[in-house]
C-alpha cells in the first residue's frame, strides 16, 4: 500500500493550542475502511502535534484502579524498605528508582552533581523474560518487590497496555502507508517498560515550569496521569497544557517511529510542570523487539535537513537509558558495560533545562 502522505510536502509548523482526542473504538472493527479512518487520523495527529488522546480502547477501569491504588501503596513504604528493589540490582532494568537516580549525561561526558534532576521516585517494570535465550541489556526477569498483589496488578495492567499497544501498532502500520500487519512480527518480546512514577507533595514548591525537556526513545508511549502538569511544546515554542481527561490514554511520539516516519511524525519535546500537589503518573513506553532494525518507511520531507538512517532497536534504548540513569553510568566508568552507537546528531533522547 502507498503511503496518503506527500513524501514532497513539507511538515507544517506546528501551531497547535490543544491535543487532539481519537476515538480508536474503530481499530476494533472487521470493516477495513473504518480501521483506516482511526489510521487517517493518527497519521494527521502524529504529524501535526505528536501527540494526542485515544478513548475507545478496551482496558477495563478495574485494572488501572489497581494499578493506581498499588503504586500509592508500594511508594508509602519507608525508604528502606523500597531500596531493597533498588533498579541497580537488576538484571532488565527494573525496579525502585530513587529521587536523584536519573540525570542526563551526554555521550562521553562525566558525573556532574550540578546537573538538573527531576524530584520524582518510580517503579519500573521490564518486559519479565524468564528464557535466558533472548536475553539482552534490557531483557531478563523483572525485579520485583515481595509482594505477590502487587506483583499481580501491576502485571494485569501491563498486560493489558502490551495488547492496546499492538492495536494501536496496526493504526501506526497503517499511518504510515504499510498494511496492518507491518508490526506484527516485530512485537513478540519487546521490552516495553511501565513506569509508575510517584510525584510528593512539595509545600516549597511554586506552580513553575519543570525540568527535564525530553522526547521519547521509543515508537510511542501510552500514559496514563492522574493530575495535570504534563506541557508539550509547539512548532511556535510554546508550552501547550495536556491536562488529564477521564478514561482517556495519552499516546506521543517517540524517537524510533520518527525514524520510521522519516520525518514526517515527530517525536515531540514535553516536560512535566512543578506543582505543590502529589501526583502519579504511569507511562508505558512502547517499542519492537530489541533486534529489530528500525528504519525509513517513508519517502523523506522536501528539504528535510536530517538524514535518518537505520539503528536498531534494542541499540537505540539501551544507548539513551544509559545516558540517563546515574547507576549504569557508574557501569560504564567501570568498564563493566559498553555503550552502544545511536544517531547522536539527531538530537534524539534530548533532555535539557527548560527555558
């Protein structure tokens, strides 16, 4: 199938004021065209914002109840307590972060204490790989807390995101001008992480910009928030509010699907605004399997200034996550791991102050 996008026309600049919301009830249907209207609208979204709402998905209340009231559970332990989960003793990137674990370092770069760090703790769940066949920097068994009900909500929750995922993978495939089942074979052990990030109260704090400006690694990602705070910035340099809207997922861009784009979807940069409140949010980051090659699908941009060329998956990942968290740079001073070559002049995984 061709792509409906002119490969010769030139993104729009980005202008919006709010996030589009997607009905995806229609990805569901047996009838081709009403996939294809769900796809047309994706495409449109995805290349003139990066981001929007989806509603009409099927993951029951029931599951993100649960997966809420456990994160408030699990994050109201002592220290102590969590820190027996530490993400360092891992072997698939899982586990607790703490407060001041990620920092971004560029490629190269040394520890430096004065650099920006979000006031934020979360769990993070890997893909639980149990077959040390397909083992990878990023695939192994989960680390989790010893807690069996947590353990099982939080792994229905993941479930049932992993299935959404795909639905919303085949809308992608068609987005982009390729038949349906494009991702198909690319999605059978990918190492989605969920994220279940707890945000304190903070009486100290003014309701301010925040930090870490950033864009996603990998193709999309699937949020659910609780409270508002989260801003995306526009083609105008704008911070544009998403504020939460009930029994709908927030899905942007990443990195990885624009590169499958070429171009023509961008993985737009978003923050996370400083407010008093407490609030969690539960981001499921959504990519291929680790040796999937990810490259151009599309025709690129009349005059695009980059060139993207194919990177793999697991590579791209592993490289960012790197980059991002203070005990795997600590590895990587050691000698006790290598980082993997990406596109660095992309800008990709950016993460800066926001102005």
């Amino acid at each position: 199938m061709q792509s409906r996008t002119n490969p010769h026309k030139q993104p729009p600049l980005r202008r919006f004021s709010s996030i589009p919301v997607i009905d995806i009830s229609g990805l569901y249907s047996a009838v081709p065209a009403e996939r294809q209207a769900v796809a047309d609208n994706i495409r449109d979204a995805a290349r003139d914002v990066g981001f929007f709402y989806v509603c009409g998905h099927r993951i029951p209340g029931t599951a993100t109840d649960d997966l809420v009231a456990s994160a408030k559970q699990y994050f109201a332990q002592p220290y102590e307590q969590k820190m027996q989960n530490y993400i360092g003793l891992s072997q698939n990137h899982s586990g607790y972060v703490p407060e001041g674990e990620e920092v971004f370092y560029s490629p190269g770069s040394s520890s430096d204490v004065n650099k920006p760090r979000d006031h934020k703790e979360a769990y993070d769940v890997n893909y639980d790989l149990s077959d040390l066949r397909y083992r990878r920097p990023m695939l192994g068994p989960t680390l989790w807390p010893d807690d069996a009900d947590f353990k099982a909500k939080v792994s229905c929750y993941y479930g049932h995101g992993t299935e959404l995922a795909k639905v919303l993978f085949r809308g992608f495939a068609l987005a982009l001008g390729q038949e349906e089942t494009f991702f198909d074979g690319k999605l059978i052990r990918p190492p989605n992480q969920l994220r279940l990030i707890h945000y304190p109260y903070d009486p100290g704090v003014q309701d301010t910009q925040g930090i870490g400006a950033h864009t996603d690694y990998e193709c999309f990602t699937l949020l659910l928030p609780t409270a508002d705070g989260l801003e995306v910035l526009n083609g105008e340099g704008r911070w544009i509010d998403a504020p939460v809207i009930p029994g709908c997922f927030v899905v942007n861009i990443g990195d990885m699907m624009e590169i499958l784009s070429n171009g023509h979807f961008r993985a737009t940069t978003h923050r996370v605004r400083k407010v008093k409140e407490e609030r969690y949010a539960f981001p499921l980051f959504c990519t291929c399997d680790y040796d999937t090659v990810i490259e151009p699908v599309m025709a690129p941009c009349e005059g695009a200034e980059k060139q993207y060329q194919p990177v793999r998956c697991g590579d791209h990942l592993y490289a960012q996550t790197i980059d991002t968290f203070d005990y795997l740079q600590k590895r990587l001073r050691l000698g006790e791991i290598e980082r993997p070559e990406t596109q660095p002049d992309l800008g990709f995984g950016r993460k800066e102050q926001a102005s």
